[in-house]
C-alpha cells in the first residue's frame, strides 16, 4: 500500500526548486535595503550631535582654552574734539518773487520779444500788442483839449473885462455868470487832461516790459492772438532766482535752540544736500522763523536765503536742510563704534594696563556720525575697544594689534607731528614710502562715496552708535 501511495504522489521537479531560491534572495535584499534606509534616516535627523556639543562646550563660561587665549581687539583713546549741532530737515526751494506777465489791454500780438528761459531784468522789453486805436484816441483828444483850452482863454479875457467895467455898464450878476463860465471851461480842460493820460497809459500797457527780474517760464500766446487782461494763464510767468529761498520745518522741541542764538545775533548757517542727502548743493543762512507753530504736526516754518548764483536750486525742488546751531568745542569725545547699550545702560570697554577690559557706564552728549560727547564716566586717554566687542567680558585678556587703532574724526583741524589725533579730524595719509603709524587705521579711498558722503548728526541725548555686539548685556557671556 505503502507503494502505492509513493507512485501517486508526485516528487518536486528540479525546476520547482530553482524558482524558489531566487524569492529567498530578494526577501534578503529588501530587508538589506530597509535598514539603510533606516540608518540614513538617523543620521539625517542627528548630523551634529557632536559639533553642538562641542561648541556648548566651548562656550560655557568661556571656560578652557577661550578665556586663556587674549582677544584681539582695535582701540581709540578718549580725545578732545568739536562736536556740531545740527537740526536736519526736509525742505523745498521756493521763490522769493513769481509773477504772472498778464495784458493790461486788449489787442492783438504783434511782437514776442521774449526767450523761454532766459534771465531778464527789470523793464526789459517782451512783447508788442497793437496799439493804432490807442494812438488814433490820443490825437483826437489832443485836439479836443486844443479847442476846450481856447474856449477857456476866451472866457478868462471876458471876466477881466467885466471884472473892470463892473460899476459903469455891467452888473454884478454878470460879471458872476462868466466867472462861473471860466471855472466850466477849466473843469473841461482837466477832463480832457486826464483822457490823454488814459490813452498815453494805454499805449504804454501795449508795450509789455519784465515787471521784475527772473527767470522766464514757457510763453503762453504766440504772435498774432487776441489778448485780454482776463486771460488766466497771461503771456509769461516770471520766476526770481537770484536770491532764492527754502522752506523747511522742525519740530517744536527745537525752537527754543534756534530762536536763543538768533536773539544774540549769531548767524546760523544752513547746508542743503540732495535729495539721497549725499551731495552738497548750496550753502546759505537762516533768515526767519515762522511766528507760529502749526498744531497739526507740532512744526514751526522756517525759510533760508540761498545766493544761488550757479542756479543749482529751482523753485519746488526737494532737498534735505542741515541747519548749524552751535558747535561745542573742546569736548572729550569717544568714537562712536565704542559705545555699547545692555544692561548697565550706556557703557564702554575700557582696556586697562594689564591687557583686561573692564565695563565702564558712561553719560552721553550730543554726537555725530563717527564721535559722541561724553559727559561722564572716562578720562582723556582712556582706551576704548571699538572692534571686537562681541567676543568680550568684564575682565577678559585682549590684545591690541599693530596699526589697529582707529582715529576720531570730527574736528578738521590737522594734529601736531606726535599729537594725538584730536576728535572729529580724520588722521593725515602716510607720504609715499613710509609706513601709517601705529594706530592709524587704513586709508578708506577706495570706499564709494568717501568723498561725497556726508554725515549726519544728531541732537543731545542721541547718544552714540551701537557697535558689534551693542546689543547684548554687559559680560552677557557669564554663565
């Protein structure tokens, strides 16, 4: 039996067996696939476990090898300087004299004079209207006064004559009849008069002159049309140049400055830039100052009087104002990359003579774009890190490298060979061949702008500007 069911059950063919060993192969190759993929999943969400440790280390209490090894830092000693107050302001050119050339007569053009832009003056001669009816009038007016002034001779003789022959022939009532006969006729001479000045005006209207100096505008009529003294846009609109003025507002808060020097008889002078408050244009001074303050913004109007003889300004033209109203001198000044702002409040890094920084508060003045007075806090040749703030502490080891001590800059006046550079004056360029002296930063030449760019400046309590790392608190690295 057993036999039998051995013949009935079919044995696996060589090929059954072949097919299953290639289903085992890949059932491997997957599962090989899947844990790659898993490790490179790992590692993608956890690349820089090391690194960040790492640099958590470095930098917990800048313990190890960073608090040992010295900053590099660039300092500037605390120095003397000039410091100016300037109110800045946004102003428009206005013209101190614009008039509209309009007819004072009707008639046709006959002439155009004029010039579209040219400078003219006073009295100069710019356009012609017809004036023959003008002139026809005064002839026939002439002699209507001709023949009225005869008639009046003629009655005078009469009074004269009844005047002496009053007690004999001629009464009273007469001699009073022609007296009032020789007062009609002299009513009617004057009539007469004053009719030819009319007309002689007249003619003159047609003879159209420059009512004043200016620069002329774009004309209005052509020759040949029809002109009457009410026409809106007139012949052509006359705008003075020569002095020109600019309008410009500040806020109220700075009026008691300005009208103080003015009443002790300073002379406030006022710069105007272009519109990117880049280029100088002008320099004028200040003329007069609204005689009230507009509610609505808190401003008061102030206008200043520009020669402007090289016509760089034209009325509605929009320029950035500069006013000067003091300059405080001899002041002891800090370049302002030096002056952080954390927790202490205003404050310094004050290198001492060991090499160690310390966090000096300080009290600031007014400033500008590269130095801020100071009112307290540091001593004339204390130095000040104004690179390399942010890698700083309370007592943290620098080191000051050659050639890297900036100037302050604000003053123009050239130091003395081996002075310090006094604040607000840039320091002098090494001569062809000899190296910048120790302290002396680089030449900016190739900087854009070096020589155009101005600087602004900023009113009492705009303290100085933050440098690297002013954000942050005073030894903000203590953990």
């Amino acid at each position: 039996m057993d036999d039998e069911i051995d013949k009935r059950l079919p044995l696996p063919s060589v090929e059954a067996t072949q097919r299953v060993k290639p289903r085992r192969r890949r059932g491997w190759i997957v599962m090989l696939l899947l844990l790659a993929a898993a490790g490179g999943l790992a590692v993608w969400l956890h690349p820089f476990s090391r690194p960040q440790q790492t640099a958590e280390e470095g930098r917990g209490g800048r313990s190890g090898r960073s608090r040992l090894t010295p900053q590099p830092v660039a300092v500037a000693p605390v120095a003397t300087g000039s410091i100016p107050i300037v109110f800045d302001a946004l102003g428009t050119v206005t013209s101190l004299s614009t008039v509209t050339v309009r007819p004072q007569v009707s008639g046709q053009i006959t002439q155009i004079a004029l010039t579209e832009g040219q400078m003219v003056r006073k009295g100069d001669f710019l356009a012609q209207i017809d004036d023959r009816n003008f002139v026809a009038s005064l002839h026939q007016l002439t002699g209507q006064l001709k023949h009225d002034q005869a008639l009046l001779d003629d009655a005078r003789l009469d009074l004269n004559r009844d005047e002496k022959l009053t007690t004999n022939a001629i009464t009273i009532q007469a001699v009073d009849l022609q007296r009032a006969t020789v007062e009609a006729d002299e009513g009617t001479v004057a009539s007469d008069q004053a009719q030819i000045e009319a007309v002689q005006l007249n003619i003159s209207n047609s003879h159209i002159v420059a009512p004043a100096d200016g620069r002329l505008g774009l004309r209005q009529v052509d020759t040949g049309n029809y002109v009457t003294p009410g026409d809106a846009n007139g012949i052509v609109v006359i705008t003075q140049m020569q002095p020109i003025s600019v309008m410009f507002s500040l806020p109220e808060d700075n009026l008691a400055a300005v009208t103080e020097e003015m009443r002790n008889g300073a002379t406030l002078p006022v710069t105007l830039f272009d519109r990117d408050d880049v280029q100088q244009i002008a320099s004028g001074t200040l003329q007069t100052v609204d005689n009230q303050i507009d509610p609505t913004t808190g401003t008061v109007k102030m206008r200043a009087i520009f020669a402007n003889t090289d016509q760089a300004l034209f009325p509605n033209q929009f320029v950035n104002a500069h006013l000067l109203v003091r300059t405080l001198s001899n002041v002891m000044v800090v370049p302002n990359a030096a002056i952080q702002h954390g927790a202490p409040g205003t404050f310094v890094y004050v290198v001492g003579a060991d090499d160690t920084v310390s966090v000096r508060p300080i009290a600031t003045g007014p400033g500008d774009a590269t130095a801020t007075q100071v009112l307290s806090g540091l001593s004339l040749g204390d130095k000040v890190v104004v690179d390399g703030v942010d890698r700083l502490k309370d007592g943290a080891k620098v080191t000051v490298p050659d050639a890297a001590t900036p100037a302050i800059a604000p003053s123009a006046t050239a130091p003395a060979a081996g002075q310090a550079p006094v604040a607000g004056q840039a320091p002098a360029a090494p001569t062809a061949g000899q190296p910048p002296a120790q302290g002396a930063p680089p030449a900016a030449t190739n900087a854009p702008g070096a020589q155009q760019r101005h600087h602004r400046h900023r009113k009492n309590g705009a303290g100085g500007g933050t440098g690297a790392g002013g954000s942050g608190d005073a030894g903000g690295d203590n953990g």
